[in-house]
C-alpha cells in the first residue's frame, strides 16, 4: 500500500530543505581580546544548521591569537567599541541576515535550527534566549537584571526591545535604520536601535530556544554595579528620543530637579523593581536590590549624556 502521509511529509520535508537553502545567515562577533572567542567561534561552526551560515566574521582585537578559520578576522588599528565592531562586521557582510554574538556568549548547537522558522516565516528582527551561567553570585544578579526577559525559560513572542548579544535581523532593514548608533560606546545601542525599529513599524520577536550561555566576567559586587550603573545613565537619552515608545515615570525636567530625593529613594524604587524577579532565584534578591539600586541612582547623572 501507497504511504501516502509519508510521502507528504518527505514533499513537505523537502520544500523546507530547498527553502532554508536560500537563506544566508553572516554571524558577527564584535571582540576585544575576549579569551573565549575561540569557543565562540567554535559553537558557531558546529551548529546543526551550519550550512545556513554564510561566514563568521570576529571583528576588533585579539591579542590571544585564538581567532582562527573558519572565521575571518576584521582587526580594528586601536580599539572599538561593541556598536562600531558590529557596524564594521554589516558594512563587510554579505548575508540576507545578520546573527550578532557576542564574545562572551557559547551558543548551543541548536541556535541557528530555531531561528530558521522565523527567518522563514519573514521575521525581520528575532532575538534568542539567554541561559544564566550558574554558580556566581554576581554573575548571576547581573544577568537576571540585564536580561529578565530574555531568559531561555520565558515564552516566545514580541519584545519591546531586543539584547544584541543574540540577535538576528535582515542585512538590508539594518542598514536601512543607519545600524547601530555608535554613540552609545557602552550600553544602550541595542535599545535605541530596537525602538528605532518599532517606529517604522517593525515588531521584535523573541525565540527562547535560540540559545545562548551568557559566560561574561561581571563577577564581583563592584562589576556589577558598573555595568547596571552604565544602563542607568543613558536611560534618559532613550526617554529623550523615545517618549511614545518607552516614556519616562515623570516628565525628565521633573526627574532631574527630584535628582537628590531619587539617590535617597532609590533602594526603595529598587525593592520594588526587583521583587517580581526574586521568584527566578530568592536568594540573590540582597544582590538584585543592591544592583539595582546603581541603576535608579544613576538616573540623576543621565542628564550629562543626553544627545
């Protein structure tokens, strides 16, 4: 007897092979001697989807010399920032989609397998999960506060805005926006580039699977509060730019004159921001709250950097 379901699903199997064929994926890895760009390099090789990826291309400095083939090297004379590495890396690209990874980040050998549906289905901009490296305190805080969202145990579907340590989109959409604003020499470039997207009407999606595990270095109390401090700080600029799209608690005219009541506030603003997150891991809440408390104070200082 015929079997007719199983050739059915051999045609269907087959017009998805033929399909994903055309697709071209170029990975971007923005570095800065990162001693783990070897294992980045190496997790991107070896995915299931391999035959999707178009290059690898590390751009920025490696005085470790552990940037090998298959990637191709673009080194930068002095160092770069993440936003101009990434822009460097689209500017050389020849892919119909762009996959930025960061140099911290190992991705599982499923990654590009998940993306694909969504590159098919013409996602335009998709970004995937992030899964916390445990057993470091502080590693940890940072992470669940940086990337709540974003975790490989939250569900699919649309963001308000997408992390750029994991995150796919069409060559052409992201040279259409300008990129990434190069201004942003730290934190916040992927935020102003998302909501730049949103406002050509371009919906975020998020695909948990697609995974990747955060190894970053921001393992001490004072690493940690740099970085949510740093995020602090541009946090005006977005309400600035954005007001529809992300507005601000108050008016940023109100905010800066509230500056000295906000330092004295912010361990309390703090409790209340992180308290929904403790449910992940109780017992970092002390660390979640201290952290945090760098992210409210800093609000008063943003005014310092507003473009």
């Amino acid at each position: 007897m015929r079997d007719v379901k199983g050739e059915v699903d051999r045609r269907q199997q087959d017009r998805y092979t033929r399909s994903t064929v055309s697709l071209s994926i170029s990975v971007i890895i923005p570095n800065l001697h990162s001693p783990l760009i070897g294992e980045v390099i190496a997790a991107i090789a070896g995915q299931t989807g391999r035959r999707l990826i178009g290059e690898i291309l590390v751009v920025g400095q490696d005085r470790y010399g552990l940037v090998k083939p298959p990637a191709r090297h673009i080194e930068t004379p002095r160092p770069v920032s993440a936003a101009r590495a990434r822009n460097l890396g689209a500017a050389a690209a020849q892919g119909d989609y762009l996959l930025f990874i960061d140099a911290d980040c190992v991705a599982v050998p499923g990654l590009i397998e998940r993306l694909t549906p969504w590159l098919q289905a013409g996602t335009a901009v998709v970004c995937g999960g992030v899964t916390i490296k445990t057993g470091e305190y502080w590693s940890m805080c940072d992470d669940l506060l940086v990337f709540a969202d974003y975790l490989d145990t939250s569900p699919a579907g649309e963001r308000a805005y997408v992390p750029s340590l994991n995150l796919c989109i069409q060559r052409s959409l992201f040279r259409e926006v300008g990129g990434f604003d190069e201004r942003f020499s730290a934190v916040g470039e992927d935020t102003d580039l998302s909501l730049r997207l949103r406002a050509t009407g371009i919906t975020l999606a998020f695909e948990p699977r697609a995974r990747v595990i955060h190894r970053h270095r921001r393992a001490t109390p004072r690493a940690v509060w740099e970085h949510l401090r740093a995020f602090g700080r541009v946090q005006a600029t977005i309400w600035q730019r954005y007001p529809r799209l992300m507005p601000p608690p108050l008016p940023l005219d109100r905010l800066r004159s509230l500056s000295p009541a906000l330092r004295v506030a912010a361990p309390m603003l703090a409790v209340r921001d992180v308290t929904p997150l403790a449910h992940h891991m109780p017992r970092l809440l002390p660390g979640l709250i201290w952290a945090r408390t760098a992210c409210t104070g800093a609000w008063r200082r943003s005014r310092d950097i507003v473009m």
